[in-house]
C-alpha cells in the first residue's frame, strides 16, 4: 500500500503520489466565472494529500459550453484561475485543468447552432431549439484546434502544472473519434485512424504551444459503452496514437453523455433529482416519462473498467492513469498490480477529501461512498457535494 503514496515523475512534474482527483462538473461558477468556493474544493483536495487535482471542463471557446454560464478560458476566468493555481500550491498539491468543447451537445443558444463531426440530432438542445449540429468544415476544425492550443498556454501561463484534453465522454473530440457520431465522407471519418485525425491535431497543436516538458495528458474511452459507438479496440488503436504523438499520459474512462451517461458511474440513478433540475416544465416532464427508459442503471462493482484498461496497458508504455470504482486499500493494490502508475478518484473523494489521508494512516480500508449518485444531481443547486455527510 505504501507504494502508492510514493513520488511520481510526470513529465518532469514531480507529484507526491499516484493519487489524482478526476476532473467532476463542480457547477462552482457565477456568470461563467470561477468562484471561491471552486478554489476551496480544489484545495481541500490538495490537503487531503491529492498529487494532482483537476478543475473539470475549461471550455476553449464560447460555443465550447454545454450551456451559457459555463466557465470558458478567456482573460476574465484565467485570472481566478490564477488565483486558484497558487491557493492549491500553497496548500501543498499540484493542479491540472480539463479542456473541452461540447460539439453538438449544446443548449446555448447565445452561439448558434452547435459544432460536430457531422449532423446530427441533439438529444440535449433541442428543446432549446437545438435540434441539429453543423457538420464542421475546414476553418471550423482549425480555430477549435488552435483554440485549445491557445487555451492550453494561457494556463501554463496562469500557473496550471498541467492540462487534461478531454477526448470522451461523446463531447467534441469524443464525437470524432465515435463511428456513432462520426460519418463524414473526407479524411476526418471513415477509419479509426481518420476519425482519431482531429483529436491527433488537437494534441499535437496543444504540445506545440506548451513546449515538450509539460504534462498534457487525455481523457479517452475505452467504449462509448453501446452498440455502433467507439470500442476498446479502436482505444488500443488511439491510445497508440497519443502515445506517437506527445501525449504524457492517458486518463481511461468510458461512456457516452447523451446515450449511457451511468456506463462511467456505475450505482444508482438519482432520477428524482435529476427531474427537479429540470430548467421548465417540458425538461421536467420528458425527463419524468422517458428517463426511466432511456437512462440505463449499471450495477456498481469495484474497479469496474479494470479488465478493459489491462488491454490498452499491453499496447502502450506510456503512464496510464486507472479510473472507474476505486473503492478500498484493496483495489488501490490492484490496480498497481495491474500495471497502472497513476489512478484517479472522483466520488470517494467528493465524499470525504481526507479519504487519502486517512487511508494511509490507517484509518479506513475503505470508502463510506455508497454510489448513490446524489451528488451529480448537486452540480445544478449551487455545487457538487455528497448528500450523505453533513
């Protein structure tokens, strides 16, 4: 168990251990601005003895957000993310930053119709009067990749010891890389390899811009987790890839938002909360009608994407970063059994940021989060916490 609490070299970035905290929506935003209550969050994290913590989708452009107060990088939100960077270094961590662009996942009507591979229905927006995407051309492809380059210096600049591209999750470069969401006819769709073209370019700009001793490492699937969609082969395949092509580590993660958004949380479904969230009666009602059909449960079992990640760990050398159901002492062992150097938790810490702590210390052997999901549902009412402590 000690070894996990040992230095890690990340590119040169020296972490205290193998322990990152995930990048989760924290919804600690006002007017599309960082708040205090964001930086607390991430410097609880760094006190709990996270090595590195991520601040969770930093859309690169305007028409980047999923809606219109999301955080986007531009001079305003850098300068409390500034602040934010230094409050973590003071409390002993290191921080990283997820960058992404939703595609057509959109119901921000403030920048027209949403971007995607291709056109396609938009299961999120179209009661926002989003039914459809624009199918990206060449200029849209270049400003979104040069946008994250740009995004991506900007917080090296404001102090970030690393950057997360987010290539999941069916969000933009996930919406590439998916045969689902991806049927272009040019050198961007078809094969693998073509449909991995834009996130390849994405990544290579963002190295360019940040020079070859920061670490940027990428969030990637290992399924979209439906039938059609992106496979654990054609991970293998784009994890080969990144690794050709600059990436210093890959985050392993899985499902699709729009499609199998539990295939990633395993547990239960709040779907009470999530109809209370609803922004009006229309989103409220479908939600209430269709929800219960069209939001699969999956049964929560520890280390739940364990076997899948051993398959990409045989086809590449790089760091890989272990995430899905890391629970216990005993599944931290595993996975570091398994080959993995670094592993990323989200709801054992959102449950309690001494989870390491007390872990090491002998403490726990485990954590008290029971996968009630009530937390996400706390992301729309003010900020993500667990429902179950005071």
């Amino acid at each position: 168990m000690q070894r996990a609490f040992e230095k890690f070299l990340l590119n040169g970035l020296e972490l205290k251990n193998r322990f990152i905290k995930t990048a989760t929506y924290e919804g600690m935003y006002e007017q599309g601005l960082p708040t205090q209550q964001l930086t607390d969050h991430h410097v609880a994290m760094a006190k709990g003895n996270v090595a590195l913590t991520t601040v969770s989708y930093g859309a690169v452009t305007p028409d980047g957000r999923t809606f219109k107060d999301q955080m986007y990088i531009h001079d305003k939100s850098l300068e409390k993310l500034e602040l934010l960077a230094k409050a973590v270094h003071n409390a002993g961590g290191k921080v990283s930053i997820q960058l992404t662009h939703c595609g057509y996942f959109s119901k921000n009507t403030e920048t027209g119709k949403p971007l995607a591979p291709s056109r396609i229905f938009n299961e999120y927006g179209f009661m926002s009067g989003l039914a459809f995407s624009k199918a990206m051309d060449r200029h849209d492809i270049e400003r979104i990749s040069g946008a994250f380059a740009s995004a991506a210096i900007n917080l090296k600049n404001a102090g970030f010891d690393a950057v997360e591209i987010h290539m999941g999750h069916g969000y933009l470069l996930s919406q590439f890389l998916s045969p689902w969401t991806n049927r272009r006819k040019d050198e961007y769709g078809g094969s693998v390899e073509n449909r991995a073209r834009f996130p390849i370019e994405v990544l290579r700009k963002v190295r360019a811009k940040t020079g070859a001793d920061f670490p940027v490492l990428v969030k990637l699937n290992l399924s979209d987790g439906f039938k059609g969609g992106f496979t654990l082969e054609d991970c293998k395949i784009v994890a080969s890839m990144l690794e050709q092509n600059g990436c210093t580590a890959i985050v392993l993660s899985g499902g699709f938002t729009s499609k199998t958004p539990f295939y990633l949380l395993r547990g239960d479904v709040p779907l009470k909360g999530m109809i209370q969230n609803g922004e009006n009666v229309a989103e409220k009602l479908t939600m209430a009608l269709f929800g219960p059909f069209m939001i699969k449960k999956y049964e929560f079992t520890p280390v739940f994407f364990l076997n899948q990640a051993k398959e990409v760990r045989k086809v590449v050398k790089m760091p890989l970063v272990y995430l899905g159901g890391v629970n216990s002492k005993q599944d931290i062992e595993m996975v570091l059994d398994a080959g993995f150097e670094l592993m990323a938790l989200g709801r054992p810490l959102i449950h309690d940021p001494q989870f390491l702590t007390k872990l090491q210390t002998g403490q726990i052997t485990e954590s008290g989060c029971t996968r009630c999901n009530k937390c996400i549902v706390e992301m729309d009412r003010g900020g993500i916490r667990c429902t179950e402590v005071s």
